[in-house]
C-alpha cells in the first residue's frame, strides 16, 4: 500500500524534495558550511559521522515533514544507518511522512565532449537490491553538461536513460538528473538541445513506466513545460545548482510545476553551533520558503 500512497504523494504533494545526498567529494564543504572546519576530524569515517548527524538533525526537526517535504534523497551511508533509532528510509516515511530516494551514482568521469557522463556501476544492481529491501522509493542519478555541445548532451541523456531502466527494473522510480552548469556562456542553448533530447526518450518509455527528472532551473521560464507535462513523468524537480536560495527560489516560482530539490539552498544558514531552539527555527523558515516557491506555479 506504501508504494501507491508515495507515488501519489510524489505526483500530486505540495512541497518539495530535499537533497540529502552529499557525497564524499562534496562533505568537507557542506560541513565547513555547517561550521564544522576541516580540523574537526581526522578520518573519513569521522567526517561521515558528522554528516550524518547534520542530516539526522534536519529530518528530525519538526518542520521536517511530508505536508511540505515530500521526498528526501539519501547518501548510500544514510541509508545504511538509522535516524531517530529506525533504519533512516524507515524513519523518513514512517515517523515523517517523507518518501525516501537514494543517490546511486558514483560520481563523474572526466570531461569529454563538453559534458561529465557517470561512472561505471557495475555493483548497481546489488545497490538496488538493497534499497528494495531498506524500503527505498526510488533513486537519483547525476550527469553535468558544460556546453551546448549536441553530441555531448545525446550522449548523456541516453547514459541517464540506459541506467533508469536498470533501475525500473528493480521497480524503483529514478531521478534522471543532467545538470547544466549554471555559469556556461551557451546555458539557454544547452537547455534547448536538453529537452529535446529527453523528451525522444521519454517518448520512448513503455506507456507503463513513469520517470522523474532533475533539472537545473532555465534560462526561459517554463522551458520545461512539456517535461513537465509528459504523461512518462511522474514529476520534475528542479536543483540550486549553486544559486544563492533566493535566487533559486525566485527562478522557481517562475515555472510551473516544477518543485524544488534543493542541497546547499536548502541548508543555508544552518550551523552546528546553533541551539536546538536556533537551528529548528531556521530549518522551518526555510522550509516554508523553499515550499512557497515549490507551489507558486
């Protein structure tokens, strides 16, 4: 029943997703963010510890539920440890009402063509596995575009595309997510060739399957409308991909039907050293910010 009544939730909530999901390149920035130095730890499991925490404190703060939550993206290691004393995609939907993913990818390989395809997984499988059994939704999965480059972006979108129906496979819903780099001179063009890329795959799905999509936020409002509207897509959230949180939040009220998915905007302004009173004050602010721009469309 949990399956139908989170789809639902992920087509139809008004709220957004948020991106729990940094990985081990990017958590000495998120935890220097947070106010924790890279002197704070010695090791890397050290460091995750820390993480984890950061992450346990935001989906435990009281604000932190699926009335303006609607999803969290989850780090492998998140998912493989607990939250409030329950296994965390357990604690995610049971205690808060928050449909839980998980982040798949293992990073970028070099830059060729103008764009960042994913790694190898050859463990995927195994991965989803797993996530079938921790009670994991769906997943996402991240590609980076540099430029407006036709054969680059063809190229990443049919990787993204491959690699989700492996993923439906499992019977789990993938966020296919090819980032555009917010500060290339071609931006707007690389979005053209984006979308027409993905919707000749989108076209192509089994009219039983649905997707989700994570987009950086255009340069033309509603850009992606016909992504958005595309009966193969169950929904399309948008990442910060580096603009400051009003910035990103000001660009998604502007498009209709796309939701947040924020990371770095989503924990901007949090602090280890903030009291409990502190930081779930701020949490809350900024979720009902990130939520407003999510439903203003």
């Amino acid at each position: 029943m949990s399956k139908e009544q989170q789809a639902a939730q992920m087509r139809d909530g008004k709220g957004f997703v948020a991106a729990l999901d940094q990985s081990g390149g990017s958590t000495p920035k998120a935890l220097k963010l947070y106010g924790i130095e890279e002197d704070a730890y010695s090791s890397e499991a050290e460091m995750f510890d820390l993480i984890h925490a950061m992450r346990a404190r935001i989906a435990t703060a009281p604000a932190f539920t699926g009335d303006k939550v609607i999803g969290a993206i989850l780090f492998e290691m998140t998912m493989d440890r607990e939250i409030g004393g329950k296994p965390s995609a357990q604690f995610l939907w049971e205690e808060r009402g928050v449909v839980p993913f998980l982040k798949v990818d293992k990073g970028l390989a070099d830059d060729a063509d103008g764009v960042r395809l994913m790694k190898p997984m050859p463990d995927l499988d195994a991965l989803l596995e797993r996530a079938v059994a921790a009670g994991i939704f769906g997943t996402k999965m991240r590609s980076v575009i540099d430029a407006a480059s036709p054969s680059g972006i063809a190229a990443v979108v049919a990787q993204q595309f491959e690699v989700g129906a492996q993923i439906l496979g499992h019977g789990l819903v993938p966020i296919i997510e090819p980032e555009v780099t917010i500060t290339i001179a071609d931006k707007a063009d690389a979005e053209n060739l984006l979308r027409d890329e993905i919707l000749k795959h989108l076209d192509a799905l089994p009219d039983d399957k649905q997707v989700m999509l994570k987009l950086t936020l255009p340069e033309m409002a509603n850009h992606y409308k016909p992504l958005v509207e595309h009966p193969r897509v169950m929904r399309v959230v948008a990442l910060s991909g580096g603009y400051s949180r009003e910035e990103a939040n000001a660009r998604l009220a502007q498009n209709t039907g796309m939701i947040a998915s924020f990371s770095r905007a989503l924990t901007e302004g949090l602090s280890a050293q903030q009291s409990d009173d502190e930081f779930n004050a701020t949490i809350s602010a900024t979720i009902d910010d990130i939520r407003a721009a999510s439903v203003a469309g």
